[in-house]
C-alpha cells in the first residue's frame, strides 16, 4: 500500500528548501512579457484556507505546465523554489513568490472546492487611502457614472479607456478607469444588456491617486473583470439597485474626493509621523512631519551613521554635525514616485523645526501651538545649528542662514543672538 505524501499550506512555505509540496487551485492565469523577465506565464493560485500566492513560469517551462493545469481545478505541486514578493504591484500580499522549475510535478487531486476565494475590499477603506497600494484588490460594484469608451494616445500607441464609478450597497462610491481590453469588454457589455444597473466585479484590481481621490483600474493583463456574477455580494447589489434608467449617465463626481497634497502651504496642519509610517507611505506627494531625536536610541544611530557614508573620513566628523548629538528637530517631508514606487529611503527635506513643537512632543502634551515666537522654520534645504545653551538647550532656537544674514547687517546689536566672529588669519611682516 503505498503511502500518501503530506502537503503543506501557503502559509508554511520558506525559501530555504524546494522540496515543497501544496495543494492549490488554480485562480487565474496570464502570459507576461517585460525586458527583464523575458516570455513567461503568471499564475495565482489558492490553497484550502484561502491563502493565495503569485506564481511564475518561464518561457521554456510554459508549455509543460499549462498542459498540466486548469482554470479552476485543483493540483498537487511537488518542488517548486520560492523567493522574496516585490514589485510595485503584487496580485497576492504572500511574502514569497513561487516559480516552476525543471524538477516541479504537477499531479491531479481528488479535492474538491468551488470556492473561488474571493476577498472584496470595503469602498471607505479604498476612498480614504488606508489601503496598501502595492497590492492587488477584488471589488464590486454598480455600475454609474459611466462615461464615452476613448482613444487616447499611451507611448505613441492608442488605447481605449472608459472612466465609471462603482457603487456599494452603503451608497459609497469609487472612480473607476479601464484600460485596453478591460474597456472594450465593459463597452460591448453595455451596449449588448443595455442594463442600467450593471454590476461589475475586478478581481486583482490596482489601486491608484488621480485627480485628488483615490481610484481602481485595472493591473496591465493581471486583472479580471466579471459583468453580473452569480454570487451573493451581486444579489445584493441587485437588491438595493434604483429604478432608474438614467443610472449609468454621466452625473457629478463625488463631493468627498480626497485633496491632493502635492504642496504644504502649512506644516502646522500636518500630522507627526514615525519613521516607520514614513517608509510605508504609499501617497506620492504627501507632506510629514517626522521627529527625528539625534542622539536618542536607534534613530541616533542611523542618522549619524548615514550621515558617515557621506564623509570622506567618518572619523572626523564636522563640528557643526557632532553638535546635533542630543538635539531634537521636526523634518518636513515631501514624498516623491520615488519613494512610493521604487522604495527609496532618501527623501526631501522641505522644512526643518525646532522650539516649542519639540518641546511639547517630547513633554507628551498638546502643543497650543505648533510653531510661536520661541520655534524656527527653516526651508529650502537651509539648515542652521543653534549654539547650545548651557543653561537649557532643548529651549534654542535657530534662525535660516540667509534670513540671520540679514538681520545681523540690519541689527548687529540684538542680544537675541550671538554675533559671528570672524577668524582672520594673521601673517608675520618682514622687517626691512
């Protein structure tokens, strides 16, 4: 009698070995092609549990396995090699990507599950951001809104594009953008059911920031589109529909849109964020403030060691940077594509603060305001180091170095401030 090999869950698959086995069905599947990777076949699959996971074959391997697999079905898959999930736009929030190899057998299994795991993403998460937009979502919705199908032009190529809105049975509402295929499929749809309470299902949708709110479109050929889905979520739809044959005619957009905060025009009305929030921010344009304590635990350590790899001798540190040591300061930053899409740790510095909005963050108490007569603001990159004050240097206040540069030509008298001595260097004259 031979014995049955056990299988493991998504969630227990680790890189450190391929000799994996899991039972999956087989969510969607779509040929990719990108200068990097080549011709390959991209598959989501989902095991028992619900738990979903991104999976790669390359071109050599792709014939084999869609012999193998079926839309729907579910596989027994033995050894496979797995490796960290990236990218800006990941069809599963798996931390591993799975990809079939030269060894990988794909058997078929008696189980059965017409679960299709579905996982729709409430519309207030969506509309106020909270959501992370590198990953894929499903949603559904009715259809309203609906604009004319166009042709426009995308690097020299045209492309259709159809901009809607979907509706929840809450009353809440998303814009909507399809792109290419998804939009000729939602415009031959209408036109054949001329139905004004259509519901339309994205599976794997993108998230993304247009015109100060948030909006799905379609993710490339990752996504799935679905008119009128026999499942419980589009009864429901159905049910709370209007009577109403001008529902899908172009009306106003929504009232609530989010602004877009591509400038700050007061860093006072910006909230203090963690450095970990600031590496997660997932909104190009967004103005923080992010309190960094030079001198204080790990944030000390990162900031003086950064600051090392810009020096050519880390050892002889400036002065003017070895004075920061136990000083606090407000960094006001902007958050580029950069950042957002690409991951990068560097970010902008637009204002820099010190004074009063320290003081109260570092008491705990609410500040009754967040810059007065005893804080600085600096911008433009230009940062002062305020002299310490042997008496309470947590109380010094800074100045620009162009704006000090002008009140000490106006005013060399002010006892507000130290006056800058100038070294001069002295040279010994030969007598004659």
């Amino acid at each position: 009698m031979s014995m049955i090999k056990a299988y493991s869950l998504l969630k227990d698959v680790k890189p450190y070995k391929q000799g994996w086995r899991v039972q999956v069905k087989l969510l969607h599947s779509w040929r990719q092609k990108t200068n990097y990777g080549g011709d390959t076949l991209e598959m989501i699959f989902a095991d028992e549990s619900g738990v979903k996971i991104h999976c790669s074959a390359r071109k050599s391997l792709i014939q084999t396995t869609q012999r193998k697999l079926r839309l729907g079905e579910w596989r027994l898959i033995d050894t496979f090699s797995l490796s960290h999930a990236r990218g800006q736009y990941r069809p599963t929030d798996h931390t591993y990507k799975m990809s079939i190899i030269e060894d990988t057998s794909i058997d078929q299994c008696t189980f059965e599950c017409d679960d299709d795991f579905l996982n729709f993403q409430p519309f207030e998460k969506i509309g106020n951001g909270t959501l992370n937009a590198h990953f894929l979502i499903d949603v559904i919705g009715r259809l309203s809104c609906l604009k004319d199908i166009q042709t426009v032009q995308v690097a020299g190529n045209d492309k259709k594009k159809v901009e809607f809105r979907l509706t929840d049975t809450k009353g809440e509402s998303i814009a909507c953008c399809l792109w290419g295929k998804y939009a000729e499929q939602l415009d031959e749809h209408i036109q054949q059911t001329n139905n004004p309470n259509t519901v339309c299902m994205i599976r794997f949708a993108k998230i993304g920031f247009y015109k100060g709110e948030w909006q799905i479109t379609n993710a490339f050929d990752s996504s799935l589109i679905c008119f009128d889905p026999d499942i419980p979520e589009c009864h429901a739809l159905k049910q709370n529909a209007p009577n109403d044959e001008l529902a899908l005619s172009l009306s106003e957009t929504n009232k609530d849109k989010r602004p877009i905060k591509d400038q700050v025009d007061d860093w006072n009305d910006v909230d203090i964020k963690s450095i970990s929030e600031i590496i997660r921010a997932d909104q190009i344009g967004a103005g923080f403030i992010l309190v960094m304590l030079a001198g204080a635990g790990v944030t000390s350590v990162a900031f003086v060691s950064n600051l090392r790899k810009l020096i050519e001798d880390p050892d002889d540190l400036p002065q003017a940077i070895t004075n920061l040591v136990g000083r606090s300061f407000c960094f006001g930053l902007t958050l580029g594509s950069e950042n957002v899409k690409n991951g990068s740790d560097i970010f902008l510095v637009s204002q820099v603060m010190s004074g009063d909005k320290i003081l109260q963050i570092e008491s705990n108490s609410e500040p009754v305001t967040h810059v007065s007569s005893a804080s600085s603001i600096m911008s433009g990159g230009e940062v002062s180091v305020p002299e310490k004050n042997e008496a309470n240097s947590s109380e010094t206040s800074s100045t620009p170095f162009a704006k000090r540069k002008e009140q000490d030509q106006v005013d060399q008298t002010s006892t507000s401030k130290k006056l800058c001595t100038k070294v001069v260097k002295m040279e010994k004259i030969k007598d004659d």
